[in-house]
C-alpha cells in the first residue's frame, strides 16, 4: 500500500510536465514513438525517484532523463524496437526530426517543408539545440539542464544553430517569399517523408 | 510573427525580447539577421506542437504501467483487475498472448534476481540443517528411536500432530464460467478463479507464496495466503473482469506457481469455446 501511495504521488508530481516531457520526446524520436518514449522516461524516472532530493528540480531531472533516453533511443539503444523503426535508407543523420516532415498541416508549405529539410542536414548537436528549443518549446535554461551544459553554451550553439541553418537556406535559395516557385519540389518531400 | 509559448514556462523566451524576468537579455538578442529565421522556426513549432496528441493519453498509460510494477512489486496484492488491458512500454499496442507456456512468469523476473534468490534459499536451508544437527547433539532433544529423521512426529513431548512439514503438494485452478461459447465476442464478463492448495496432515501451518498469471504469462501477480496449522486445504479466489476480444486473446491461460514452502504448479486452465 505504501509503494501504491508513492506511486500515486509520483504521478500527481509528474503530471504538470507531461506535456514537456511528451513535446522533448516527440521532438528528437519523432511523434509516431513519442509516446512510447515518454512512458518509458517517466518509468525510468518513478525507478529512480527515491533518488530525487529536491523535488523543486523535478521538471529538469525529467526532461534530462527524457533527452537521454531519447538520444539513445535515435543512435539505436533500444535493440529490438529501433531495428523495427528504422527508415530502411538507414540515413542516421536524418533520423531526427524526421516526422516532424510528415505533418500534414505544414505540408502544403513548401517554405517550411524546405526549413525542416535544412534543418536535418544539420549536425546533432546544432540540431538538437534547435529541436528542443523551437519544437520542444523549451528555453536555454531548461536545455542546458537537460544537456549538462551551461544556458550560455546553449544560447551561443543555439546561436550558430541559426547561423548554419541560415546559411544552408540561402545555399538553397529558398525563402519565405519564395514558397510559390519550391511548392512542386516541397510536396515531393512530403511523399519521401516516412 | 513572434510566436508565444503560454504553456511552456519560457524564462528566457527569444522570441519575447520584452520578459523583464529573462536573465542576461542583452546576450539573447537575436542578431537582426537571424530575426527572420528565428521567427519561422518559431511559427513553425508552434503550428508543429499544435499536432501532438494530448498529454491525457500519456497520463494514463503512465497510471496503468505503475499499478502493473506495484502488482508486481506488492507480495501482499489484493486480487488484480485485468479490466485495463496490458500495454507494451515499448509499442503503446496490447501485446500477443505468449505462444510457449514455457515462457511463463519469465519476462518480469531477472535471471540476477533468480540467482539470489536461490541463493539466498540455499543458504536458508543450510543453516535450518545446521540448527537441527545441533540440536540432535544436545541429550533430550533426540528422538526416543535415535532416528536421524528431522520429523517432529519423533518427538514424544509433540503431541498436537501440527507439526509435520508445512508443503504443498498440490494446487488445483478452476474457472468460473467454464465456457464463453455462445458468447458474443465484445461483450464483458467476469471470470472468478479460484486455486485450491492442498497441504498434509498434520502440517505446522504458514504462508504459501505464490504467483498467477491469467494471460498465459504475459503477466505474473505475487500473492499469498497463509495456511492454520493441521489445515489440510486453501483456497484463494481471484477475479477478472474485462471484454471478450474477438482475437481470443482474452480470456488467457491461467496458471498457478508456488514459490514457497516449495514448487508446485497448478493446471494450466482456460475457459473452453470461443466467442463468437
């Protein structure tokens, strides 16, 4: 009865950073598996939970055990179920965000649809920073707990994130205003998106 | 167009540059000529956020994955209610019925656990020998036969006749309804199990320890009841409720195994027919 209670009270606490934890998940290992990813971040976080001194620093101490589990999670920890998931080009560096492509609202925006293909051809580490910090939704502060690095860092790579990322939309010659003459070529994305 | 984030506790939102609560807000200017890109992203992850699934779903395969390690975890479990169907960690799906009965109980123990605990066993039963054999070295306490047999009915100041060895020699399941066939597939209905351990006479009595499983392993309750000393049968009832699935995956096989005083296994039982 006394683990029924903790338990209890470990899912009241969690409850306000569900959403947070999902949006991490979904954001790194894609939105098909973000829900299985979270559930096993928050059983990983109820296993280690005695462990938490301050319950203050919950929200970081789970969505830093949800960017780790993740993250193994796209480099192939997880055995079995990632070998079923896996997109058969085997193209790794494009694991990330990829079904953020798939989303049927953004589709028809050929200009986003070339964002997010800048956006995978950049490396992990800048990549992450953005996932989390513009689809994740959450600030330099949070990231850097989650990623063990000061909020500093995590503006400046932000920072170069941004850079890089505009540099390769340029490359590409696309732009916002530019939607109308890429939509062919945008659509054809959203067929190739698993 | 800067994007607000009303739910996510921004402290040091780039795309505010009005907070007054953001730290260092002069090192998070966005440079102009990223303003623009910056802004795209963040219309983009707000229309992208705006496509996950709520976080009710999570919350209750979280509540659901808790209570089935609190089963699991709880020796003194109440009787389980199968009503919520398993579901994977890992894929969000109910899983398959296991097709090897020798897969039961399997998947949630570990082989580490195992070991200790057969260890641990051992080394039980090692120092009770070790106390009987001093016990038999002191004068009195052995038997009048001198017999070196650690049955207490040797003794002659023993005359209750509760204090043979405390085993189970066997355990029998029964299912109640025996049959769904005729039943329509979709419809609830609930199953009451009952296990009946039977024990020798004159037994000393104690706790008997065990697990069952209604899917044919998939899952494993702990459980256990104790028995009055010279009680020579027990019974223990267990019901699940839940839906008739037209993949005749529920209802399951059931089984019984007793970890303690030592292993018996009951029959492997499931209601007969199919619904239809």
């Amino acid at each position: 009865m006394a683990n029924q209670s903790e338990s209890d009270r470990y899912a009241a606490a969690v409850q306000p950073h569900l959403g947070a934890v999902l949006r991490v998940a979904a954001a790194i290992v894609g939105t098909a598996d973000a829900e299985d990813a979270a559930q096993e971040a928050l059983l990983r976080g109820w296993q280690a939970w005695q462990n938490l001194q301050h319950e203050v620093a919950l929200r970081a101490w789970l969505l830093r055990i949800t960017v780790n589990l993740c993250l193994d999670w796209q480099r192939g920890r997880f055995g079995t179920h990632h070998r079923l998931v896996e997109p058969l080009d085997g193209a790794t560096g494009e694991r990330m965000l990829a079904t953020i492509d798939a989303d049927p609202g953004a589709s028809l925006h050929a200009a986003v649809l070339d964002l997010r293909q800048a956006l995978r051809r950049l490396d992990e580490s800048f990549r992450l920073v953005i996932a989390l910090r513009y689809y994740a939704g959450m600030d330099a502060t949070e990231i850097g707990e989650a990623l063990g690095m000061p909020a500093a860092t995590v503006r400046t790579r932000l920072r170069r994130a941004l850079t890089l990322l505009r540099e390769a939309l340029g490359e590409s010659g696309a732009t916002g205003k530019q939607s109308g003459e890429l939509e062919q070529e945008g659509e054809s994305h959203a067929h190739r998106a698993p | 167009m800067p994007t607000e984030h009303p739910d996510l506790n921004h402290r040091d939102d780039p795309n505010d540059p009005n907070d007054p609560n953001a730290p260092n807000v002069g090192e998070l200017e966005t440079p102009p000529e990223l303003r623009s890109l910056d802004a795209r992203l963040s219309q983009d992850g707000a229309h992208w956020r705006a496509t996950l699934p709520s976080t009710d779903r999570l919350a209750r395969r979280l509540a659901t994955a808790l209570k089935a390690q609190n089963a699991t975890a709880n020796s003194h479990a109440p009787d389980a209610d199968f009503s919520v169907p398993r579901v994977s960690r890992l894929s969000g799906r109910p899983q398959p019925p296991s097709s090897s009965s020798g897969e039961l109980f399997m998947r949630q123990q570990r082989p580490m656990g195992r070991i200790f605990a057969g260890g641990a066993i051992v080394v039980l039963v090692a120092l009770f020998a070790v106390v009987l054999a001093l016990f038999h070295g002191i004068p009195g306490f052995n038997s009048p036969a001198g017999s070196p047999s650690t049955h207490p009915t040797v003794i002659p100041t023993q005359s209750t006749g509760n204090t043979g060895a405390f085993k189970v020699t066997s355990a029998d399941l029964t299912v109640s309804p025996a049959s769904i066939a005729g039943k329509s597939c979709g419809s609830s209905i609930t199953f009451t199990y009952t296990v009946t351990f039977h024990l020798p006479q004159g037994n000393k009595g104690g706790t008997i320890q065990f697990m069952y499983t209604l899917d044919n392993g998939r899952s494993s309750t702990p459980a256990h009841v104790n028995v009055a000393p010279g009680q020579t049968m027990q019974q223990y009832t267990i019901t699940s409720s839940g839906t008739l699935t037209p993949d005749h995956t529920y209802p399951g096989v059931a089984e019984v195994i007793v970890n303690s005083p030592n292993t018996v296994n009951s029959p492997q039982v499931k209601p007969m027919g199919a619904c239809h």
